[in-house]
C-alpha cells in the first residue's frame, strides 16, 4: 500500500495528481449524487417538482455555503501553520473551526425553515411550485449542520493528508442517496419528499463519519482537541474563505437571475433546460475544484515554510494540468450534449431540443473556467482572501450577472445561454493580470 504523501515533499506531475485526484474524484462523486437526485425527480415525479427544485436550490446552497467558507479558508490556515512547525495551535484552529460550524449550521437552518415560504415566492415560484419548493426545502434544512461539516471537511480531510479518506466518504453518502432514491421514489412511491429525505440522510452520513473520525485517535496530523477561543485565528480564516464565499453566494445569487429571466423569456421550460445544465455542470466544474481542493494546502504549506521554488512548481504545474482538464472537458460535453439532455428530459421532446442547444453553447465555457477556479483559490490558499474574493465576486456576481440581464435585452431570448462565456472571458483578463501584478510579491 502506497504511503500518504507528505506536503512538505517535492511534487512532480505524478505525485501532484497521485496526492489531488481524491480530491477531484470526490467532488465528482458528490456532484453525482445530486445529479441523481434530480434525475430521479424529473423522471418520476414530474416536470413541475423539478423545477421547483432548481427554483429553491440556489437559496438552499446559500445558507449551506458558510462550512465551504470555513473549510477552504481555515484549510488555508491550517496548512500554514502546520508548515511553521505549530502543530500544536493547528489542532485547536481545527477544532474551534468544528464548533462554529455546529453553531452556523443550527442557526441557519432554522432561519432557512422560517423564511422559505416567502422566499420561495420571491424567487418566482408560482402557484403549482411553492409547495414543492417548501416542502423539499424544509426537509434538506433539518440536515444543514452536517450539510455544512460536509463541506468544511472535503477541504480540511486534504490538510489532514487523509484525501483518499474523504474520497470513501464522500462514496459511502453518494451511494446512501442513490440508494434512498430508488427505494423513497420508485419503490415507495414518496415523491419529492422521498427526495428530499434521501439528500437529508447523505449529507448527515458525509458530515458525521468525518467527524467521528477526527473525535477518535487516528494517525493524521490533525484530530479534534479541547478549542480555546481565538478570534483572530476565526476571523482570519473566513477571510480566507470570503471568495469562496462569495463565490458561491455569487453563484446562487446568478442562479437566481438566471431563472428569472428564463421565467421571464421562456417560461417554466426555460428553468428546467438551466436546472439540468446545472446538474450537469456539477460534474465537470467538480473536476476543476476538486484540483483547486486538493492542490491548496500544498501551497499554502510552501507559502508558510517560505519554500519559494517548491511554490513556483506547483504554481506552474498546476496551470497546465487545469489547461489540459480544460481541452478534455470541453471536447467531453460537447459529444455527450444528446446522451445527458436524454436522460433527464428525453420525455418532453420540445424541452429536450431546447435544452441540447443550451448545453453546446454553455459547454464553450469549460475551457476557461478551470483557469479562474485555480487563481482565486491560489490566492485563499496564500492566505489572501481579499484578491481571491474580488475574482470570485467579479466573475459570477458583477459579470455573469450582467451578461444575463443584457443579452437577451439586446439579442433576445437564446443570447441567454452565452452569458457564462462572456463572464468567463472577462474573467480571465482579471485573474491574469492579478496573477502577473502579485508574482513578486508571493515568489511564484
């Protein structure tokens, strides 16, 4: 059996992708499950609970995105210190950052459960929708604590050194929902409440295990200790973890925006042909953050012991991994628009047809996006939340929300479907010259 490889050791082409393809694996994994789920629901409980579904999601990720926050940037910081030599204050880091997402994820779910009525209808959900939007919202929320560890852990498993654990994880929840899902939908006939219990109990199975993992002895170089109160350490870990963050608030809030004006153009068919691109691009925009995952608290480990040319390596390495991940997942959707689009919604041919051309537009998007994941989070992971949340920011919530409100004003209702592809683009420009204008400052 191969040994767990070290971040402080030298990493070539192998080693990187040997140490980061857990990571990668593992957020396809959990992108899968979720794509299940939605298959599930579009194939046997209707059109309408689906896209109800896709019309509360985004306020539903909204509030669990906080363990994100905390697990990417106290990873950063946990990293670091352990590259200082101090194992110690790394463990009660750790530990402090367990305790506050106990106490987010309570708070936030029961505000979530409070609110989701009426933000249901904010969002646009009409009659025959709001139903279904609280009924699948309430339940997912009973779970949002372990929701939350679920997320905080993908991150700090990778700094533990244990990323083949969280990939088994992460498998063990996958497979409990795909499971759920036959038996609470096909078998039982539960409908959309059996899907909202089958997610519940995958994301309390990949949030508890861990934790039950760190609260035993175990061999990694962390484990949870007694916390003591540090806010300093708190603070500079959600700083950290701003763009990321931001970077999914941003994408929920486009999320949003999106199915208004979809609702708005084309009608309750327009945010189902968005809700299953959306699944899909789970899986592939999960291959470029499982790397980002994976790959980070390498750097931020170099950032801490001040080992400049192990820094500028890795840096440079990863940027041509991300670029060939790029080509290959472009070339990917592109040939498997048809065969994905028939699988959620090859029942409704109109629909179908509608959403094959959004996929091969959207799909464009692929070779760019990789980019952009990786320099905001090379900058969280040098312990830089501001410049990562500014590119974060500007790529989903100042771009891409631009571009969906005014495409289709100047050039109708299918120039929608361009929007990621302009932001992407303007994105870019911005991560490169942030990259180029801050090389000096960081040696990489």
């Amino acid at each position: 059996m191969a040994q767990p490889i070290s971040l402080s050791e030298h990493f070539g082409y192998r080693k990187l992708l040997r140490f980061t393809v857990p990571s990668m694996v593992m957020m396809v994994f959990t992108s899968i499950y979720s794509i299940v789920d939605g298959m599930f629901v579009s194939n046997f409980v209707g059109k309408t609970p689906f896209a109800a579904i896709n019309l509360v999601m985004p306020f539903l990720m909204v509030l669990g995105v906080i363990g994100y926050m905390l697990g990417t940037g106290g990873s950063a910081l946990v990293a670091k210190l352990l590259g200082e030599g101090q194992e110690r204050r790394a463990r009660r880091v750790f530990s402090l950052l367990v305790v506050a997402g106990v106490c987010v994820g309570v708070v936030f779910g029961a505000a979530g459960i409070g609110l989701l009525p009426r933000v249901s209808v904010w969002l646009g959900a009409d009659e025959a929708m709001v139903g279904h939007c609280v009924q699948y919202g309430r339940i997912i929320l009973l779970a949002l604590p372990f929701f939350v560890f679920q997320y905080m852990f993908q991150s700090l498993m990778v700094t533990a050194e244990r990323p083949k654990l969280g990939l088994w994880v992460t498998v063990a929840a996958g497979l409990m929902n795909i499971v759920l899902d036959f038996v609470l939908i096909v078998v039982l006939g539960l409908g959309l409440k059996g899907a909202a219990w089958a997610t519940a109990a995958s994301q309390v199975t990949g949030g508890l295990l861990p934790l039950v993992y760190f609260l035993c002895p175990n061999s990694s170089r962390l484990r949870l200790v007694v916390p003591v109160m540090d806010w300093r350490a708190l603070v500079q870990a959600c700083s950290n973890g701003l763009s990321e963050f931001f970077g999914n608030v941003s994408g929920s809030i486009v999320s949003m925006c999106y199915n208004y004006q979809l609702m708005k153009y084309i009608g309750q068919d327009g945010v189902s042909a968005y809700g299953v691109i959306m699944y899909v691009q789970f899986i592939f925009f999960a291959v470029f953050l499982g790397y980002t995952m994976g790959s980070s608290p390498i750097v931020s480990f170099c950032h801490g012991a001040r080992n400049h040319d192990e820094l500028h390596n890795v840096f440079s390495r990863s940027l041509r991994i991300i670029g060939a991940l790029g080509i290959v997942l472009t070339v990917a959707i592109e040939l498997l628009a048809w065969l994905l689009t028939k699988a959620f919604v090859g029942y409704d041919p109109a629909l179908f047809d509608l959403t094959r051309r959004a996929f091969m537009i959207y799909g464009a998007s692929y070779l760019l996006v990789g980019f952009n994941f990786y320099a905001s989070a090379f900058f969280t992971a040098l312990n830089n939340g501001v410049l990562s949340a500014v590119l974060s920011t500007a790529r989903a919530l100042v771009f891409e929300t631009a571009a969906v409100f005014v495409l289709p004003a100047l050039f109708g209702a299918g120039s929608i479907w361009f929007s990621v592809v302009v932001a992407e683009v303007l994105s870019l420009g911005l991560s490169v010259t942030l990259l180029a204008t801050n090389r000096k400052r960081y040696n990489y």
